[in-house]
C-alpha cells in the first residue's frame, strides 16, 4: 500500500534570518559582564550606523516606536502642534506624535511610489505646523530635495520614519541621514533584526545633547561617563528608552552581515521583479516603481492588484497553496483612533485605492529556492482571477 504523499512545506510571509553570530556576541555579552545597555555591543552598533548614514549621532532603542516617541520629545511638541505625514504607515508613526498632544495631519500618496507626495505638502502648512514626518515605504525614498526646500522655507523639523529604510538611499545621501531626525527598525521582519528594536539618529548637532538626555531617564549619565561632570542627575524630560546589551550583541551580529544579507535581498526583488513583468504587460498587476535616482533596499516585494476582491481572492487562493501573502496598511485616517486624533489635507484618494489592492509577497533570505513554486502559484492565481 502506497503511503499518502506529504503536503507541501508552508512557505511563510516571513523568516527572521540568523547570520550564525548572534549567539556568540551574546555569550560575549555575559562574560563581559555588561547586560545593561549602552555597553561595548552598544557602541559597536552605534559606530557601525552612524558610518553607514553620515548620522551625527546613532542612539540604538527598544523600537522603532521609541525612536519616533524621542523625536516628538526632542522637538518639544506641545498640544495642538501638527506635523504633515502619509496617513498610508503603521500607527507608530502617528502615535509618537499623538502621545505629546499633537495633531498629525495627513496628506495623500503619490500613485508610483506610494510616498508622501511632496507636491502636496506645502498647502497642508498651516500656523500650528510644526514638523513634516515622512515615511521611506518600502525602502524607497521620498522626494527628499523638495520636502527640505519646503520644510526650509517655513521653519519645519523634518523627521524620517526610516523603519524601512537602512541601506537605502537618495541621490547617494542614505536614509536617515537626510532630515533633521529619524528612525529606524530591526523589527524580525526589517532586513537587519535584533527581534524587537530600533534607533534614533540625529543628524544637528544642537539635538546630540539632548538626545542623549532624554533617551537616559532625562539625566546627563552620558556626560558623566565621558567625564564631563564629576556626577550625574536628572535634568530633563526623559525615559528609559535603551535596548539592553544581548539586543545590541545579537543586532550587531547582524551588522557585520548587512551588505550580504542586502546583496541577497537585492537578487530576490529582481526576480520577483523579472517574473511580475509579463503580468504587468497583461494589466493583471502593477510593480513597484523605483526611480532612477533613488537606490532601495529591497525591504519588500509588493504588487497592486486591480481591486480589493481581487486581493481578497489572491490572498485567499496563495494561502491555499500553503504560501503566506499580506496586504498591509488600513489608513490611518480611516482608523477608530485616526478619526479621534487626526485630521486629514485634502482628499486620500490613492491612499484608500491603494490600501485596497496592495499585496506584500514572501521576501526572506532563504526563500529562493522556493521562488519558483512561489511563481507559479501566484501566476495561476493571478489568471484565474482575470477570467473570473
């Protein structure tokens, strides 16, 4: 008797990816007998982030989440400030901003990029303006020249929310490094992990100081241990937002394999990019758009569909197959606490088409081998639906 043949393995959205250091930076972590933060691990990371974004100052934290609630502290936004942002981001964006009584302020997409669009902007400034937060979406710039030529003209901070953003860039400038703050994510499903984790980098000098301060508690530590007081004391506004020692030791295991892991990244975007080219040409979808001057990272491989049913129905039939797909944002401005908290520029026609017909595709390094079968079924998927 013939046994049943085996299921095919699930091919997940995500797999964090090890690079083989992360235990032994940790178990160096221990014998140094520093777990705490801002230990020998920490100052690696930091070394290695603010060479690779020209960062004034990098200051690793819990989250993504954290940076961006350190940014709004530092500009000291009172309630009823507003900062300009895409209301197409996670709520982290909005929330850092919220929690210090501001009033984020939502401007529409441009439909190639799915980026704030700058040409928006301008009219969206109003008197209790104070910062425009953009957001790199998948790796990919936003029209950084513009957004500071504005920001300049009426005395705005410009923080970005580079959580997708590391080894990407604008016109040779790498993100993070543009604006006046930003943050970044080493979030298990960004390109560089630490499981949980992120970063502010600073990039004036009059905010290093105070970064500093309000990231320790509201205290100048720092300054005492570099021996520039004899004792340390609370001096500020601030929280404890430092990751510990073993998340800084497994992030910076993966530091020294962040040009390799981005080469790999890299190869599986073009070939999902070489697949999707046809199905294009056929109007079954539409790829992502990079332009020329802006080099991604290949955070994510997305695909816009033709309409919402017809993403419901592709992420049905892939996850049939055993092959995880996810459409991602449901707009901020649309949200129980969006229409609480925020008000929106203008209409958000391609932010709400859009959020109906985005699909994110498996992307993790080890997925190669499997990206034929990834292929195949997406094809069939997608031409099914066509005739439906």
């Amino acid at each position: 008797m013939n046994a049943a043949p085996h299921p095919l393995p699930s091919i997940p959205f995500n797999k964090p990816y090890l690079t083989g250091g992360e235990v032994g930076n940790i178990l160096q972590a221990r014998d140094n007998g520093h777990l705490s933060g801002d230990g020998p691990f920490t100052r690696q990371c930091h070394h290695w982030l603010e060479q690779a974004t020209g960062a004034r100052k990098a200051l690793l934290t819990q989250s993504c989440t954290a940076a961006l609630e350190l940014a709004a502290l530092l500009l000291d936004l009172a309630p009823g400030d507003e900062v300009i942002m895409p209301s197409f981001t996670f709520v982290s964006t909005a929330n850092a901003f919220v929690l210090r009584g501001a009033v984020p302020v939502f401007v529409d997409i441009r439909p190639d990029t799915l980026n704030l669009d700058e040409r928006l902007v301008e009219a969206a400034i109003g008197p209790r303006t104070r910062a425009i937060c953009v957001v790199h979406y998948a790796g990919v710039s936003c029209e950084m020249d513009e957004i500071l030529r504005i920001a300049r003209k009426h005395g705005l901070a410009v923080i970005e929310d580079a959580a997708q953003g590391i080894q990407a860039s604008y016109r040779g400038r790498p993100l993070g490094g543009i604006g006046d703050l930003a943050a970044l994510s080493f979030h298990e499903t960004k390109n560089v992990i630490s499981g949980e984790g992120g970063c502010l980098l600073v990039n004036r000098d009059d905010l290093v100081e105070r970064a500093e301060i309000i990231r320790e508690k509201g205290t100048n530590r720092s300054r005492f241990f570099r021996g520039q007081v004899d004792k340390y004391t609370w001096v500020d506004v601030g929280s404890s937002y430092l990751p510990s020692e073993l998340t800084a030791a497994f992030l910076a295991a993966q530091l020294d394999e962040a040009d390799a892991i981005n080469r790999r990244r890299l190869a599986i975007w073009e070939r999902y990019h070489a697949w999707a080219a046809a199905l294009e040409r056929d109007g079954l979808v539409r790829r992502p758009v990079v332009p020329a001057h802006v080099e991604h990272n290949a955070h994510m491989y997305y695909l816009l569909l033709p309409s919402l049913a017809a993403r419901t129905a592709f992420i049905e039939r892939m996850r049939g197959e055993g092959i995880g797909v996810v459409f991602h944002y449901i707009p901020l401005h649309s949200s129980p606490a969006g229409l609480r908290f925020t008000r929106a520029h203008g209409e958000l026609r391609v932010t709400d088409d859009v959020s109906d017909r985005l699909v994110r595709m498996p992307l993790w390094l080890g997925l190669e081998d499997h990206l034929p079968r990834v292929f195949e079924a997406a094809e069939r998927a997608l031409r099914a639906l066509s005739v439906a």
